[in-house]
C-alpha cells in the first residue's frame, strides 16, 4: 500500500495534530529565593529549554540451568531533569541558583573557614555541610501545551521536592555580542508524578487474596529452600540429586515471582 498524505494527515488531526516543542512552560512551587527578585511568579520566563526526564527500568539477567537467559525488572532508575535559562543582565537568576544549590551543600567559605548562613528555616549551615532537604527543596512543573490555542490543555509533570545538583559553566566571548547568555541547570528530584500515569488505589491491594500475607510467606518459603539447600552442602549424592536441588530453589523462586507480580 502507497503512503498517502492525506491519510497521515487525517488521522494525525483526530489526535490535535502534530505536537510542537516550543509551547511549554516550568514553574516552581515556594523556590527559596532568598532576596533575589527571582521568584514562583516570574521563574517560567527565564527558562528557555526543558527535558521532561523518561523513564528508565533497572533490569537484572536471570541464568536457568540449560535455558535461555531471561531479563526481568528490579526497579526504576530516576533520570536527572535537564533545562537551560536565560540570563539577565543584573545576575538575579545566577545569584538565585547560587544561592539556591548552597542550601543543598554549603560550598562557600567567602566568611571564612567557621562561618555559617542561614537555611530558608532558619537554621544554619557551616561551610560543606548538607542542608535539609525541607530547607531546599521545591516542587517543579512542567508543562506542555497543546497546538489549539482555544484550548487551554496541556500534559503535566511534577516534580516533586526537586533540587539543583549541576549549574553549568558560563560561556562568555568577545565575537558573540549578537547572543543571549544562557545558563544551563540539572535537577534531581525525589518523585515524579506524570498526567497521563494511572492513579493507584491504596485500598485495591487488600482484595488480592491475601496480599500482603501471600507475599511475606512467598519471600520465606524461597529464603527456606535456600538455607535447607545450602545446608546439604556442596557435594551431590548423584547428578540427578543437582538436578532436584537447583529445580526446587527455581521453583520456590517462581512462586515468590509469581505472587509478588
């Protein structure tokens, strides 16, 4: 079948058309601003790049005996949250991420070696000490609008209790006096929370026959088959009796999978 156009075209516009990387927007909920004049209610319009972070599975290869290797998931792997900012000529943004990334870890020793600032709770931190993480974090959002612009819809991510952990290098050079200075930032952050996931009900676990219970029994009975087999020691009445050993700490193994899935 040929490719056809207008066929593309039809049904791309069922779904609002093509999407565009340019109408999106980054707030920040309660930022510690800590005197510059960069605050939640002007943030946005210095950011001038984002990368909404993805989503990475941590994966581990499980060898049977005789079989092929099979790979299975272990956990989520946070990506960092990339963006670029562009900078104003008085510094103000400079100084708020400065400021800001100090709260994380106090790196400045202009005071002196046992000088201290105060934290947004107003606390105080010595040079190279860590901060609380109530003291520096904020909640970041990103969102993405969509091409209609009669409609105000957009697709949202949060980032919750997020923090700056790299402010890059400042590039400056006498032939670009026809640039922008940009700034670029990478956040890490401690959940993030997607528009389009599905929302979980806490109380949907309780009806999984026993939940909780079948998963505590499921984990002991794997850890019992491994201790008794370990306590057989090393060496096989038989190859046959290796072949029962590892089959039944496979199985047992299964089962746990099985339950906790």
């Amino acid at each position: 079948m040929a490719f056809n156009i207008s066929q593309f075209k039809g049904q791309l516009n069922q779904f609002g058309g093509a999407a565009r990387a340019n109408i999106f927007e980054v707030q920040v909920i309660n930022p510690p601003t800590f005197g510059t004049k960069v605050n939640a209610t002007n943030f946005h319009f210095f950011c001038q790049t984002a990368t909404v972070p993805g989503i990475a599975l941590e994966t581990q290869m499980y060898m049977p005996v005789a079989g092929r290797p099979v790979q299975f998931p272990t956990g989520v792997v946070p990506t960092s949250f990339n963006s670029v900012f562009l900078m104003d000529s008085e510094h103000q943004l400079l100084t708020f991420f400065h400021r800001w990334i100090q709260q994380v870890v106090n790196y400045g020793v202009g005071g002196g070696k046992f000088s201290s600032i105060q934290s947004r709770t107003g606390g105080t931190m010595l040079p190279f000490e860590i901060g609380y993480m109530s003291d520096y974090a904020a909640d970041i959002i990103i969102k993405h609008y969509t091409t209609d612009s009669n409609e105000n819809k957009y697709y949202e991510t949060k980032l919750q209790n997020a923090y700056p952990v790299a402010i890059g290098d400042i590039d400056l050079a006498w032939e670009t006096n026809d640039s922008y200075l940009t700034l670029p930032v990478s956040f890490a952050y401690e959940q993030i929370v997607y528009a389009g996931e599905e929302l979980g009900n806490p109380l949907s676990g309780l009806g999984r026959g026993s939940g909780f219970l079948d998963a505590l029994g499921a984990i002991a009975g794997f850890v019992g088959t491994v201790q008794q087999t370990v306590k057989q020691g090393t060496k096989f009445d038989s190859v046959q009796d290796a072949v029962n050993r590892i089959y039944r700490v496979r199985n047992s193994f299964n089962r746990m999978a099985n339950t906790l899935g």
